[in-house]
C-alpha cells in the first residue's frame, strides 16, 4: 500500500484561474486524470490521495488539484453555487494545462465537482470514478449524522481537533483504528488557516434555491449524460447515503455500480489496493 513517502516526485504550481490561485501537482504520463479531492476540514489533493497517485501515475497522467478554498489554492467560494464554482475552477484548471478532455475522479465534495463538470460540459470528460459524491437526493432525506458533523466544523464554539477526530473516526471511515493520529493533526492544523476559518468552503445552503441546486437528482440532465461512469460506495458510508448509488446508476444511461463492503466514506483510502485496481482498469476502458 502507497505511504506519501511513496508518491513520485511531483511537478507543483499555481495556475491562475479566474482571478484565483489553484495549487496542482502532477506527475506520470498518459491520459490525463484530475483527482478531485473531498470537502472534509483540512482537506487536500494529495493528502486525500495518497494512497493512490502513485499506483495511477504509472499509467496516467495524474493531476492532483487543491480545490477553491482547500489546501494551497485561493479562499473562498461561491455560496450561491457551490458545486458549479468548483467545477468552473476545474475546467478552468483544464484550460490553462491545455487539455480539452480529461478522466475524473472525485471523492464527496470532489464527486459532486465532477459531476457537475460533466453536466455542464459533458465533451471536456473521457470517463468519471465517483466515490460517495454529495448532492444525491440531498433534498429528499435530512442529513446524514456525519454530514451534520462535517457542516457543523465551523460553528457553535468553531473548530477544534476533537471535533476534528470525532467526525473522522466516527463517520469518516469504517474502522477508526486504521487512522494514525498523525492525518489528524495534520487535518487539524490546515482547517484552522485563518483564511478557512474566516470563509469555510463547505458549510449548509442558505436559501432552498441553493439547496435544490445542489441535488442531482433533480437536474433532468442526468439522464442523459451518457460519460461512462464507475461509481464505488463505501456500504457503511455515514456522510454520504450508499443509497446514492443506486439513484445514479438507476438514471444515468452508462453507470456502473460497485457498493464496497465493510468500507465507510473514504473508499479511495481504505480500500486503497481494491480502488487503485478498479480506477485504473476502468479509466483504462479494461472493465
């Protein structure tokens, strides 16, 4: 299994996209893949990914972006639309590096970035992986406890690092034993940037219009995005319902499903040796 002492020697800079900073890194060769990381406190491209970036580079070429708000790229994001001013930065992002199409991968917040792009701009993607993605059927349950938990970070008496291993260890994934200490000091330390903590990229909808925005499964164009998707769910996902997938493979006309057993919401890191495997046979068109 890939340490991030593992992952290959990266190439890192910031693009200006939009007026805005976005940190990418990259490395390997081949068809390209953004890897479009989660909306947890303190989260990251590559510490999301590190179980898996050195496993695809040895096939792809991987693009590991910080999203807006997150990580090394500028603060602050559209509240209005959240799930499209991600997905404009991201194509923005393919914009300045030249690609005119590119694979997806999207871990939660992620997912619901790229599945937006793929919406929007259905031409600019090759193939998606979706694991756990929000804003499916959102509107149509009340939040899940680890969803309530990841909106509520910033709130009541704000952040801090036993908020932090609550949400991580009790929703995040499926045995909280396997999380060193060590992600979650490190999580800690970057949720608390003065600049997050002043303008939190994930937090709950204001308005019902946002809201409904938000929920795939109410935009008709679903149902006809015909991108061949793989979507992987965790089947003890507590942020995010596993029910979800079955509403995406159920309306999207090229989705495959695959419910991951004994496996909580971060599949692309606890089930690292299965995702690596899946993702790059899929991306590859081995399925």
């Amino acid at each position: 299994m890939t340490t991030p002492s593992e992952v290959p020697a990266m190439q890192e800079r910031l693009l200006d996209v939009q007026g805005k900073k976005i940190f990418v890194a990259e490395t390997g060769q081949g068809a390209p893949v953004l890897l479009l990381h989660g909306g947890g406190p303190g989260a990251s491209g590559l510490s999301n990914y590190s179980r898996n970036v050195a496993e695809l580079a040895k096939e792809f070429r991987v693009i590991v972006p910080d999203l807006p708000g997150y990580g090394r790229s500028s603060k602050g994001i559209d509240p209005t639309d959240p799930f499209g001013a991600l997905a404009a930065g991201m194509r923005g992002v393919l914009d300045r590096l030249g690609l005119e199409k590119a694979h997806l991968v999207g871990n939660s917040y992620g997912g619901s970035c790229a599945l937006r792009l793929a919406l929007d701009t259905p031409e600019r993607v090759g193939r998606m992986v979706l694991m756990g993605p929000g804003g499916i059927g959102t509107t149509r349950a009340l939040p899940t406890p680890g969803l309530n938990s990841l909106l509520d970070y910033y709130t009541g008496e704000g952040p801090s690092r036993k908020k932090l291993e609550k949400f991580i260890r009790d929703h995040l994934v499926f045995n909280a034993a396997q999380v060193p200490d060590s992600i979650i000091d490190a999580r800690y330390h970057d949720s608390i940037d003065p600049e997050v903590v002043a303008a939190p990229p994930l937090k709950r909808p204001k308005s019902l219009r946002t809201l409904w925005k938000m929920d795939f499964t109410r935009d008709k164009r679903l149902n006809r995005l015909v991108v061949p998707t793989l979507v992987l769910w965790g089947a003890e996902d507590k942020v995010n319902r596993p029910s979800g997938g079955r509403m995406l493979a159920e309306r999207m006309p090229n989705c495959d499903l695959y419910e991951v057993a004994n496996t909580g919401h971060w599949v692309q890191w606890e089930r690292a040796d299965l995702f690596n495997r899946l993702c790059a046979d899929f991306l590859a068109g081995r399925r």
